[in-house]
C-alpha cells in the first residue's frame, strides 16, 4: 500500500468523488523544498522560520533572510508557499534574544507577542519575504494570535513593508493555536484571509496538557472532542465569508483523523514531508459524504478516546 501511495504521490489531493483537498508539507528548513515537492506536495503549508533564526548567531540581517526564503520559494516553482512568521518563546527560545525568567513561558511571551516587542525584527523578516518571493505565490501567517487586536497590529506592520517596496498583494492569515482564536472566529474571519490550525499547540491550550509532557502525551489527543469543536467553528465562520481554512498540526496526518478534518470542512491539509504520499492516498479512499459521517460521529463523543473507539469501529 505504501508503494501505492508514493506511486500516485502526484496526484492533486482528492476524495474518491472528487472534492478538492491541497496537500502542502510543513518545511522546517528552508533547503526542503524541493524534497517536498518530490514527495508529491502541492505547496509548502508551513515554513517554519524560526528555524532561519535558529541557525545563525544573531538576527540574520535582510540579505541573508532573503537567500534562504528564495531557496524555499523557487524549489516550488509556482507551488504556494505559507511562511509562517517567527515564532520563538516557549519551547523555542533564541539565545541571542533573552527572555525574561518567567514561572510559565508556555502562556508568557511567545509568539505574535514577542514578534510584536521587537517589530524591526517582524518588519525586516516581512520585506524578505516580500523580496524573496517577487511576484510568486507566497501566504504570510502569524503565530499564536489570541485576539483580533494582535492581528492587525502585525498587518500594520505589513501594509508599512508592502507600501515602502511595493509588493504585490499576499494572502495574509492567523494560526489558531488559541483557543480564544477559534472562540472568535467569526470576527477575525472578516479580515484574515485564511486561517490554517495549529492543532499541536491548539490542543494543548484546550485540554491544559504540556504538548511535550512525557507522562501526559497519551491524554494530549487532537481528536479529543473539545478540539474538534473549536475546529468546526473555525471553519464555518471562514467558510461563511469565503475564506478558506488548512490544518498545520500533527494531527493533519493521523489516518483516523484525515477523514473527520475532511468532514468538518478543511481544504487543506499541511503535513510533514514524508506524509504527503499516505494523506493523498487516505483521501482518495474516502467520499465526502463518509468524511461528513466521521466527523459527525467524532463530534458526537465525550472523550478522545471514545472518539477513537468509535472511528475504528467504522
Ligand atoms: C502547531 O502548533 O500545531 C504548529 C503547527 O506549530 P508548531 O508545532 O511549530 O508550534
Ligand atoms: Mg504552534
């Protein structure tokens, strides 16, 4: 069957009956590319910058950014690719930006709120992505936005780099990584024009488990009803205004969660690289009408587990 799936690895992401699902890879590195895009990705649904920032002693300065994002960029050649701005706090700190000691850097500064404390670091890493990528197809998103406030504050930002060098419009987007983001969906939906779902940090923040607990990771499960919930009224109040909504977490390639993300809506699904082949053949398995069954049924639980249970019974 594996053989299968990476035989078929370039096949646009579909339902047996046809319904359009992208399937893009999370990249970590920005000398992936073209490894994604021979594992049959569609695009890149999340660059993780952080990792740019990570690998040089200091802020890397604009010439630099710019050389790395283009790497990323013209391995897709034409693919869409959704830079995720930096996002460090928490478990991701960078040593040459201190952080104060804080008794929970889980809920402290990280995030749009650290990117927000230092806004030459966003504004530079904004025009070398804008440089970078010219007139291709590039998707800017902002990480851990808890409220509509935080969003703007970060398209301000924006709009000043895009005015100064003039760069095509992009689609700019929030993660919902909070749940409050999910909570306020509707409102933020008028503005965003897409919402991709962190549902690594989004399950965290709802069920109160450290996503990186040794004791706790069984019980830390994106299927868990609550998640779910939040994802659904993430999607209809995008779908609502004609935006579009993808899934970014590790919980875009669990196969038993593939056919209810379908079913609540999401139209795209980001996953790590080495996934694309098994999630394209996972829904090609699978007709719309089925996802809506598993979806409905997960919805309907009162635990994870009864959740997967219940899919595997099916
Ligand atoms: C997530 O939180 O689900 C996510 C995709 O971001 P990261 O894993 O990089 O925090
Ligand atoms: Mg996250």
């Amino acid at each position: 069957r594996q053989r299968d799936a990476y035989a078929a690895r370039f096949e646009e992401g579909r339902t047996q009956d046809g319904h359009r699902i992208e399937v893009a890879a999370n990249l970590g590195n920005t000398a992936h590319g073209a490894d994604a895009v021979e594992h049959g990705a569609e695009g890149v649904g999340l660059l993780r910058t952080e990792f740019v920032f990570m690998a040089h002693a200091d802020v890397p300065d604009l010439e630099t950014q710019i050389g790395e994002y283009r790497q990323a960029i013209d391995a897709l050649d034409g693919r869409p690719l959704v830079a995720r701005t930096l996002d460090v706090g928490g478990d991701k700190p960078l040593p040459y930006w201190p952080l104060p000691q804080e008794d929970n850097p889980f809920l402290g500064l990280r995030g749009i709120r650290l990117a927000l404390t230092r806004p030459e670091i966003l504004e530079t890493q904004l025009r070398a992505l804008l440089t970078a990528a010219g007139d291709k197809p590039l998707r800017i998103m902002f990480p851990m936005v808890k409220d509509i406030a935080e969003f703007r504050a970060a398209r301000l930002i924006f709009e000043r780099v895009q005015e100064q060098i003039r760069a095509p419009d992009v689609q700019l987007g929030v993660m919902i990584e909070v749940p409050s983001c999910a909570l306020l969906a509707p409102s933020l939906a008028e503005e965003v024009d897409f919402f991709s779902i962190g549902t690594n940090d989004l399950t965290q923040y709802t069920l109160a488990i450290d996503r990186g607990h040794s004791e706790l990771s069984a019980q830390s499960d994106g299927l868990h009803p609550a998640v779910l919930r939040l994802i659904q009224m993430t999607v209809d109040a995008a779908h609502a205004r004609g935006k579009w909504v993808g899934v970014c977490g590790e919980l875009g390639s669990d196969p038993l969660a593939v056919p209810v993300l379908v079913g609540l809506g999401v139209d795209e699904l980001s996953v790590s690289v080495r996934q694309v082949p098994m999630v394209k053949a996972r829904l090609r398995e699978l007709t719309l009408a089925e996802a809506r069954r598993h979806a409905e049924l997960a919805l309907s639980q009162a635990t994870s587990d009864a959740v997967r249970e219940a899919l595997e019974a099916l």
